[in-house]
C-alpha cells in the first residue's frame, strides 16, 4: 500500500481501540486473525459499513477458547473503544468505561498509530469477498437480530421449552458431538414451516399453501422485511455469516429455515422470478465461502441441499428461462468446487416437515 494511499485511508477509515489484550489471543476482523499480546492496540483505516470482530483467549495448556465477536457498522472516522475484561475474559462495552478518558482516546488516536494494525486491504479480494457476503445487511436488521450490541453468544436459553421450535435443539454439532441449544441474544425472524397458511383457511387452502410456501413467505415479506425481499436475503446473509464466522448453531438454523421457504414458493416464483435469482445469486456466494470439508458435513447433512435445489427445480415455471438458466449455472459451480451433484430425482419431506394435505369429504 503506497503512503498517499495510507494516509486517505487513515483519515477516512474507521478506528477499534482495544485495551489490555492478554497474551496469546486470537484477535480477528472479517476474514482475517492474528495471535496478539499486550503491544496491540487495536485496527486502524477499516473501511465504514459493516465488520464482525472476533476473539478466543488461549488456556495456559494452549487449547483455544469458544470464538466470541460481535457485528459492527463502522462510520467513517469513527474511533470504537472496547477493553478485556479479565474476569470473564470477554470485553468492556464502551459505554462501561470512563466517558471522559474515552474522549481524550480519540482526541490522541494518532498516539496509537505504532500499536494499531491497518485493516487488510491487500490483496483487495478478501475485503471484496466480504463486502458480497454481507452486501444486504442493514444497521437496521443487526439492532434487531442481535439486540446485545451485535454480539453472538453461544450461551443457551435459560429454558430450552421456550425456544420457538424445538428443532434447534436437534442440531448436533459434529465438532463436538453434542447437541446446540438456542443461544442468548439472538433474535431471528420466528416461522413454522409446517404452519404456513393463514389462520382462517378452507381445507383446500391448508392442502395448497402446505405445498406451496408463497403465502408464508409473502407474509413475512409484508409484516417483517418491509416488502423488500433484499431485506429478507440480508437476514439469510447475516444467520450465514454467523454460523461460518462465529460457529453460530441457532445462525445454522435460521439460514436452514430461509432456504427452505424460498425452495418451496412456486406461486411466487411465477409472479417475482428476480428475487429468486437474487436468492440463488446469494446462496452461491455463500457456498463459495465454505471450507468442503464444512460444505459436506454441515451443509449437506442428510442431502438438506440437495433436496432444497430440486424442489427449486421443480417450482421453476414454465416461462422461467432465465431462473432454469441460473440455476444451471449454480448446479457446475457446484460441481466444479465441491464435485457434487444434485440428485435426478426429488426425496419428498419426511415427517414433521412432511407438507399438511386436507382430505374433503
């Protein structure tokens, strides 16, 4: 980076400010982590909108901690000041801290140049990278989604039974090989699949909409995102981003329950085929991003994908060139990244998950 560059940057990046690291910590921003000690003070010239900073201390055996980070949408020239906390080896929120010594910190940020580490911007395709996969989360749907300041908590609810489904608790973790409860703090948008038709419907209504998730989806698009459906892929961006970055299980859940909705909405897909190529446009930039080994054992557990994308292809209607087009595009790169097929024929849900189907006399 040459020095004209630097110092735009330094004069209209952002500033993370953080205090007291202990030795050995993993300490990240995006896609990028290093080990830190006390030295370190902190990033310097983040470009503004939205970052997720990460950390996990190092026991003295040296077996990494639970990864801990929290979302933030950075202003331009803004100065962020976050402090470890020792005791529960987690960090200080700004507001805990001494306002007056956090305003003489950012008058004096230049006194912290030699201790700060600049924002990787170098090669440009990591920050690229990241910028696509977050490219529809707003302010708006951090606040909402995580209402603790952005943080990601892996701590369960205090009562598994008040989780609004129970099927996250099914969720195992094969890293670990146990079960994940739903995590304090996060507040994804609530639906049943299995109840996906309005209150008051015939027979034949609850036979069609069980089939045909377009009401459901349609529902939530007018009530929670605003009737833009960008504001609903940005949710499935962020539950994404919170399983690959945070190892975030109730994140797994909530992306596994989008996808599912918008596989299965034939009347919409009819009506609006541009969102569904912006959903599939979105669900390739994030398998572009997984590790295989993560793709086959997490994400294709019992063929989820695979099932999901030939429901997509059957609901394509006929006069849809373009989304059969696209997603054909998206079964080769599929197949090029992780030499993975869809299957030829479609596994029909089991189970609970099974569509409803009223019988008239």
């Amino acid at each position: 980076m040459d020095q004209a560059t630097a110092n735009l940057l330094f004069e209209h990046g952002a500033f993370l400010l953080f205090f007291d690291a202990p030795a050995n910590l993993e300490f990240g921003i995006d896609y990028h982590a290093w080990t830190i000690g006390p030295l370190f003070k902190g990033i310097k010239m983040i470009p503004p909108g939205l970052h997720f900073i990460y950390f996990s201390a190092t026991s003295k055996e040296g077996l990494q901690g639970v990864r801990t980070g929290f979302f933030k949408y950075f202003e331009s020239k803004e100065v962020a000041v976050r402090e470890w906390n020792p005791h529960i080896e987690d960090l200080r929120e700004e507001r805990e801290l001494d306002p007056e010594q956090v305003e003489r910190y950012r008058k004096n940020i230049r006194d912290f140049d030699r201790n700060m580490g600049p924002y990787p911007l170098d090669p440009p395709t990591y920050y690229q990278r990241w910028r696509t996969l977050t490219s529809y989360v707003t302010p708006g749907l951090v606040r909402r989604v995580l209402p603790n300041d952005g943080k990601v908590s892996h701590l369960p609810t205090q009562s598994a039974e008040e989780s609004y489904d129970n099927d996250i608790l099914s969720v195992k973790d094969k890293r670990v090989g146990k079960a994940i409860e739903k995590e304090q703090g996060m507040e994804f948008t609530p639906f049943d699949l299995r109840q996906s038709f309005p209150d008051n419907a015939t027979g034949n209504e609850i036979t069609k909409w069980s089939l045909d998730k377009s009401w459901l989806a349609c529902d939530l698009l007018h009530r929670i995102y605003h009737d833009d459906h960008l504001h609903m892929l940005g949710e499935m961006q962020l539950a994404f981003v919170c399983l690959l970055m945070a190892q975030n299980f109730s994140g797994f859940h909530q992306w596994k329950q989008l996808v599912q909705l918008l596989c299965s909405c034939q009347e919409w897909m009819e009506r609006s085929p541009d969102v569904f190529v912006d959903f599939l446009d979105t669900l390739e930039h994030q398998l572009e991003e997984c590790p295989e080994d993560f793709f086959h054992d997490i994400l294709s557990e019992n063929n989820f994908l695979g099932v999901m994308l030939q429901k997509f292809h059957n609901n394509i209607p006929e006069s849809g060139s373009t989304l059969r087009t696209r997603l054909t595009l998206f079964r080769k790169t599929l197949m090029k990244r992780f030499k993975w097929e869809l299957p030829e024929e479609e596994e029909g849900e089991q189970g609970e998950d099974a569509p409803m189907v009223v019988e008239m006399d």
